[in-house]
C-alpha cells in the first residue's frame, strides 16, 4: 500500500497533539488519528508531510436527533427484557432454563399435564435434575407466563416513556 495524499485533517484536542485525518491511500481512503508519538508507518508519512496541508481546528460532531437516541433506547429496553426473559427463571428453588426453545419444551409439559393428572417427568434445571409432577408442570408454566408477561409490561410502559422524552438527558435517565 502506497500513501498519496492527506485530507480532511483537523486537531481533536486543544493541546495539538492528536490529529485527526483522512489517508488517501493505492488502496483507498483510511480514516486516521496521528500521535506525534505514534511511530506507524502512516504516521511517519503524516510528520513528513505536516506542512504541506491544512489542519482545521476541531469541530465536535453534530449531536444524534432525537428520534434515533429514541429508538437506540427502545433496542436497548428490548434487549434487556429478552435477556431477563431468557436468563433463567426460578421455581421450586430451581432455576429453570428459559430460553426459547426452553419454554417451548415447558409448555409442551405443561399440555401434557394439563390432560394427565399422573403425569411426572425429570427435568434438568440449571443445577442439576429434578422430578416434576403434572401440577409442578402446571405452576411452573402459569408463573413463568405470569413473569413473561410483567416483561412486557415493563418495557412496553418504558417504552412509552422513551416516546415521550423530550431530550437526551430524559432518555438517559430511563433504565431497565
């Protein structure tokens, strides 16, 4: 890779020191941030060429809208309502798997049970086996569906407070 040229370069910190640049280079253009300090390849062709263009004094980005901060936030509430939901759920002082395909297999137990009062299973949990009877089915399945459920509410109601911010510092102050 041959350097060509330097553009867009401008100092990120009121010291000077650290510049932050675009690379044109046989292979494209590279962003880059030289450091007086930096002994890289690219780096060395930047101090070569210091004063052959010109640096712009450093221009912080414009701010994210609003509406994308708000939807970041809305990812990151459905996120956290996933990894609740699927981390575990505890039962009988045993926590049960609760992925998806996890609960799918509950619910099929609890089918199951739901028609055969003698039905009983074992079932791996996260510390090991135990025996589950139709009605440890039928409670484990109904108390989870209840949990899932205040998942959602929870982030449907914080949802509704991303939606209704009117800055950065509303959302931020909005957590799982």
């Amino acid at each position: 890779m041959e350097f060509l040229e330097i553009k867009n370069a401008r100092y990120l910190d009121e010291g000077e020191s650290l510049i932050d640049l675009t690379l044109v280079t046989s292979d494209g253009e590279i962003p880059f941030t030289y450091s007086a300090n930096d002994g890289e390849a690219a780096s060395l062709f930047v101090r070569e060429r210091m004063g052959t263009f010109h640096i712009s004094p450093y221009t912080p980005p414009p701010p994210t809208p609003l509406s994308e901060l708000k939807a970041a936030k809305r990812a990151e509430i459905a996120h956290a309502r996933w990894a609740q939901e699927t981390g575990g759920y505890a039962y009988g002082g045993h926590t049960f798997h609760s992925d998806r395909e996890s609960q799918f297999n509950v619910f099929a137990a609890y089918m199951e049970a739901k028609g055969n009062p003698e039905y009983s299973k074992q079932w791996k949990t996260m510390e090991g086996w135990v025996t589950l009877t139709a009605s440890d089915f039928i409670l484990l399945c109904e108390g989870f569906m209840d949990y899932k459920e205040s998942l959602y509410v929870k982030e449907a109601t914080l949802c509704a407070a991303v939606d209704g911010a009117s800055s950065a510092d509303d959302l931020a102050l909005i957590e799982w």
